[in-house]
C-alpha cells in the first residue's frame, strides 16, 4: 500500500567547520559520546581531537603510526581511543584526552582493517586483510588488555566491517 500522507520535511545541515587539520587524506573520523570531540586519522599519520565548538585542535598525535591512520573507533565510555594502519598488525589503544599512548595490542596475522569497541568499552574488535578477527577484552583499566580465546578466522578473504551490536 502506497501512503498518501505527505512526507515529513527535509532535514538540512549546515557545515559548522572545514578542519584542515590534516595534510592529506582522511580516512578514519568518530565523535566522542558526549558529542563534544571529532578524532580523525589519515594518510599523514596523525591523530587528532577536535573541538567540534570552536574547531580547534585540543591534541595530536603526529606520529601515531608508521605509514597512515586507517580508521579510529572512539570508546563509548568515552576514555579511549583505538586506532589501526593498514600496514601494520597492531592495534594502538590512545587516551582520548591527551592522546597519549597508552598500549598496542598484538597478535593479529595480518594486516588490521578495521576496529570497534564494544558498548561497555571492555572489548575490542579488528578485522583483518587475510580474513581474520582477533578480540581483546580488559575487565579492569584500558592498558590491562588481553588476547581473547574467542578469535577466529572464518572469512576468506579480507574484512571489511566489524561492529557491536
């Protein structure tokens, strides 16, 4: 059945600021849970929280990676940062603070595609380009995390998503 009643209007959005923080692509951006913090990553190897307010940098991590940020997955709890380069097989755990550094996680096979945290902020996610997914998970604070049993690899080819639902 095809409704008749008329559609409601459209939502418009409006650019509130061009970040030209970084010096080239972009290709990992989450918010924080509180909406105040867009983190963002790309090719020029940085990281970078931004007050969506104002627009200003609040911290840089220049050097995050080794050749690029491939995507950036924001804690809900809000505390930390994860982040992944294509190129590497580690997963680096950030606090979303200062961005300083607060743990790498290995033991992936391969290359890391693509992370998540869980709602409880107490495991991690990634995919990887050989078809692998690794689980880390903490039941205490973000630099005590540990390689989960429940990793497993049953894709054949690379990952291309991973989320919690």
């Amino acid at each position: 059945m095809i409704s008749t009643e008329p559609s409601p209007p459209a939502t418009t959005f409006k650019v509130l600021h061009t970040i030209p923080h970084h010096m080239n692509y972009v290709f990992g951006i989450s918010s924080s849970p509180d909406g105040r913090f867009v983190f963002s990553g790309g090719l020029d190897k940085s990281i970078i929280s931004t007050d969506i307010a104002s627009g200003e940098i609040v911290a840089k991590s220049a050097d995050a990676h080794r050749f690029q940020v491939r995507k950036i997955a924001v804690a809900p709890n809000g505390k930390f940062v994860v982040s992944c380069d294509y190129n590497e097989k580690v997963v680096k755990v950030w606090d979303s603070v200062n961005l300083k550094l607060m743990c790498c996680l290995e033991g992936s096979d391969s290359e890391i595609n693509r992370i998540a945290v869980s709602h409880d902020s107490k495991t991690i996610v990634c995919g990887d380009i050989r078809g692998g997914v690794k689980l880390w998970t903490t039941q205490g604070e973000p630099e005590t995390w540990a390689l989960s049993e429940k990793s497993w690899k049953d894709h054949n080819k690379i990952v291309e998503a991973v989320t919690f639902r």
